[in-house]
C-alpha cells in the first residue's frame, strides 16, 4: 500500500514511489512576492449525529443552526437541527418512519415534509419551537413537500401524485401559486426562497436530469447554467441573491458552487445544498470509505497572500519555513536541472546533496537555527534523506532502508519523516542524530510521518483498511485521527509550537486543496480563489505563516505562496 499525493508531487517507492519534483523551472537571483487578496476560507465542521448515516445537511440560517435528514439503523429517515454542538431529532408526531427537515429561517422556524401510511401520501410541516403543524397546498389527492421559509414566513416546495409531474409551488402573503419551470410539464421543485421572494430550485427533464432555475417575486423565470458544465442544479438563496447548488461537469463529477450574479465560483466540496444571509454553506461531503457527511462551512477572511516566484521562472514550491521567514523548497534552473531551495535573508541558496544524481535534491523542513531536511535520490536510484547544516550534509537513513525521506525538523535537531524497509512497509519515524525510532499506527496499512514541533508532537499520515489516506497527531504515546471535514484523503504536513498543523487534502475526484487546524478549527481553503487551481499548505512557522504551492488550471507549473489566515 502507499501514498496517493501525499507527499506532494513524491510518493514511496515499492508501492510508494520515489519522489519526482518539479520540472521546467528557471533560475534566477531573487524572489519576487506579488500580494495577493481573496483567498478563498472557510472554517469547516462535519455535520454528523449520533447513530445516523449518510447525514445531509439542507439548509443554514444566519446564526449556523442546521437542518438536515439521514437514515437511523431501523431504515426510517429523519430530521435533525444542530445548534452550536446539540443535535435534536426532528419527527413529526404520527409519520410512517419518514421525516426531513429541508428548511430554516433566521427566527429558527423550521419547514420540512413527512410520510403518512394512513393516505398513502407526503404532508409539509412547520415546526416552531417544539410546536409541530401539518401543511398542505390543498390540491385533493396531492402530496405536499415544503423545502423552503424566507424570514417573511414565505415558503417554497413541490407538490403532486403519482403519475402526475410534480408542480413546483410558492407561498408569499399566503397565497399559493403553482408552476412548471419548463412552462409545461416538467416536475418542479423549489429548494430556496429569499426575502424578496425570489425562489430557485430544479425541474428535471423526461430522463431525470435536473435544471437549475429562478423565479422572481413578479413570476418570470430564469433558467440557470453554470459555463462549460453539463448540468446545474440549484438548491438555496440567499437575500443577496447568491445561489448554492452543484454542477456536473462533463465528465459526470460534481462541484458544489456558489453563483452571484452570473459568477460562478466553484467550492471544493462535492455538493452545496443549503446558503444564509451571513454566507455560511451546507451541503454534502464523501469522506474515506465512500461515507457521506454533512458540513456546515462559515465564510473566513483569509487575509493577503503572496506569490513567492524565482525572477523570470516558470515554476516554485516551497515547503518549509522557520520562525525567521527563511524558506526551502524546490526549483529548476535554466538548464533544466532540479535543485534544491534555501531562501533566507534575500539569499538563493541552492541545496544539492553531493551524494545526489543531479536534479534529484528537495529541501522540505527548516529550523528556528535554520538547519534543513529534505531527501535526494542517490546513484543507485535508492532516495535517501539528508541534514544539512553550516553547509555539512548528513545522510539520514535507517539500517535497511529502501527509502528514506526527512520532512521536519524542530529546534532541538529531532528530525522525522518516513521510511520503507526490505519488505516494501512504510513507517514513520523520528531521528535524535544518534537513535532512529519506528512509527506505526495501530492497524495501518503503511505509515509516514511529516512534522515535528518543538513539544515533540509528529504528524503523520495512514493507510486505513480501505485503502484511503488518513493522518493522526502523534504525541509520543497515542494517536489523535485528523481527517480534514470534506476530505475524502487527509495528508498532515508541518506542525507549529502552538500545535497548529497545516494540510494537503483532496476531494472524492484527487482535486488537491489546503487546510489547517488552528486551536481546534478547521479551516479549508484555495489559493488562488476562483481559479480551480491545485493548492497544497505545506509548512507553517510559530507566528502562523503558512507556505505551500498551486498549480493553476490547466498548467503543469507550479507557484510558490506564503500567507497568514
């Protein structure tokens, strides 16, 4: 078993394969840093009650209480709120094992829809405080769903029986009025309604494809497409007239997005269901195992970022930096050759391991004494960690090794990183200049270890019985699981002195992004927003200054960031 682009651009060798850095990069004298806005943040936390599966989240008010529905062991589906960390179960008295909770207002009243056994058919409900009251658009013989409430008391759903395409439906100042999105015939639904009572939600076509509309308070209909996608499907609003859904692209993945006015930014989860007016966003996320969560993701000001370019070249990484801002990484010159990267003091500082085939050196941690880490790949193909100090490189290697990497290094010279022994297992381990000691996660089909701070405390990453990518935090004597909330693979870089741990994770399509744990929160984000382009965080120093690289979309080159959250 191995890695999947958890170290980067590198992965073992026999099953976790060498690391290949970087092509196409010129040298020149000095970093430029061009400042940058925007990044695109949220703090992210799994929506997931006790005892139920395949929870989705639907819908988010402005103080983040969340509705949701999922299954319970029985098979019934119902409802749920979730408040600050309190979930409570939402099922209308009477229901036949079916009850969702689809909607919620600012005043916290909450829409949704259950089953009945007794007419065979769905009712709509209100429930305010702990008061439930049954709904139904009055058609004779039709079920009635509700999915959405505006602050105004106006609500939005779908309505119909079988053999007959389900109508679409809003209510403003108690009035009801039904309709078609398609103009005839199509089965309609609304998901999302405003203040202003504007609605958007689907119809879907005779082959159950769904496609996104609006509907403003006057009754005039838009149909919505995201650029370049196959399908769109809209499931909320909100009073600044963002719309939430996903599109499928054209190879048939999914991408939730956001759509303000005719601009569509892609999010990196794999649907988005549900928008407030302050701009949280629920949805749906596929974790290891192909488990599906809920999230509930808060808008977070990233603050500026800025590109750290060589002069004049095509591609940057950087890995590492100390509580000095001295950097290391990796780059190319003009003569296509690999080199390592020390920057520090305006100083390039190119790092080749002279026991390295040329092209093959990477720096990937630093300390505080500005002593370095990294690996190279010797003679004999075999890749071999180094230290480096003062200008000395030491070979790091366990006895046996078929591989070896050194990936973090703290202030009293503990290196980590992870290595492969005869047999082709994977461990991590730790390295005090004299004694190397294993690291192995209980049950783990392979480990490898990334950071170290100061306290001692390593990140590592596993493989779980499934064959997905996990990581821990590893305190000298036990493991914590650190799965990145909308990560389908987790990958634990650099770790600082306040514990804070910056990540690599990817969604259920291998789409790279960047996260960190910072006391206790975790926080995703993309660099370069808006651009779907391939963000890894890689390191993080004790004033909070994370550093990482992105390939842009549709290049193969990579730039270098540095930022602050």
């Amino acid at each position: 078993m191995g890695f999947k682009r958890v170290f980067d651009e590198g992965c073992f060798v026999a099953g976790l394969t060498a690391l290949l850095f970087l092509a196409g990069i010129i040298l020149l004298p000095n970093l430029m840093f061009a400042a940058n806005t925007g990044v695109n943040s949220y703090k992210v936390i799994t929506v997931a009650p006790s005892g139920v599966s395949n929870p989705y989240a639907a819908a988010v008010n402005e103080k983040n209480a969340v509705v949701g529905n999922g299954t319970i062991a029985n098979g019934d589906t119902q409802g749920f709120e979730l408040k600050g960390s309190t979930y409570t179960t939402i099922v209308f008295p009477g229901s036949s094992g079916f009850t969702r909770a689809n909607g919620i207002n600012d005043s916290g009243v909450i829409v949704g829809d259950f089953y009945q056994d007794s007419d065979n058919a769905f009712h709509g409900f209100f429930l305010n405080g702990k008061k439930y009251t049954q709904y139904d658009v009055g058609i004779s013989g039709y079920s009635t769903s509700l999915f959405a409430i505006n602050n105004n008391g106006d609500t939005g759903g779908s309505t119909g029986q079988t053999g007959v395409a389900n109508l679409g439906f809003v209510v403003i100042d108690g009035t009801v009025t039904t309709f078609y999105a398609d103009g005839s015939s199509q089965s309609t639904f609304v998901y999302g309604i405003n203040d202003s009572d504007v609605a958007v939600g689907n119809y879907y076509d005779s082959s159950g494809n769904p496609h996104c509309f609006s509907r403003d308070a006057s009754g005039t209909i838009t149909l919505i497409n995201a650029p370049n996608t196959a399908l769109t499907e809209c499931s909320g609003i909100n009073n600044d007239g963002t719309i939430t859904g996903y599109w499928i692209d054209n190879s048939g993945q999914a991408h939730g997005f956001l759509d303000n006015a005719g601009a569509f930014t892609e999010l990196p989860f794999f649907t988005a269901a549900g928008i407030s007016n302050s701009g949280s966003v629920v949805g749906e996320y596929v974790a290891p195992n192909g488990n599906e969560y809920g999230f509930l993701a808060e808008p977070k000001a990233f603050g500026s970022y800025a590109n750290i370019e060589i002069s004049g070249a095509q591609s940057t990484a950087i890995y590492g930096i100390n509580d000095k801002k001295d950097m290391v990484g990796v780059y190319t010159n003009g003569s296509g050759v690999t080199h390592g990267l020390l920057y520090e003091k305006s100083k390039v500082t190119n790092i080749d391991d002279p026991n390295a085939q040329a092209g093959t050196t990477s720096a990937f941690g630093i300390n505080t004494a500005g002593d370095l880490v990294g690996a190279y790949t010797n003679g004999g193909g075999v890749e071999v960690g180094f230290y480096y100090s003062n200008g000395t490189y030491t070979d790091i290697a366990p006895a046996g090794s078929q591989y070896t990497n050194a990936t973090g290094i703290n202030d009293s010279g503990v290196i980590t990183g992870e290595w492969v022994d005869s047999s082709g297992n994977g461990h991590g381990y730790t390295y005090n200049g004299s004694t190397f000691t294993t690291i192995d996660v209980p049950g783990a089909t392979f480990t490898g270890c990334w950071g170290i701070n100061n306290s001692g405390d390593l990140t590592c990453q596993w493989g779980d019985q499934y064959g997905d990518i996990e990581s821990a935090l590893y305190n000298g004597s036990s493991f914590t699981t650190l799965d990145v909330p909308g990560a389908y693979l987790t990958a634990a870089h650099s770790i600082n002195s306040a514990g804070d741990i910056v990540f690599l994770w990817q969604d259920i399509y291998g789409n790279d992004h960047g996260a960190i744990l910072e006391k206790g929160s975790y926080y995703v984000f993309d660099v370069p927003p808006a651009d779907g382009a391939s963000t890894d965080a890689d390191g993080i120093n004790s004033s909070g200054e994370i550093v990482g690289h992105y390939t842009p979309t549709g290049s193969s080159n990579t730039e270098g960031w540095e930022g602050k959250l």
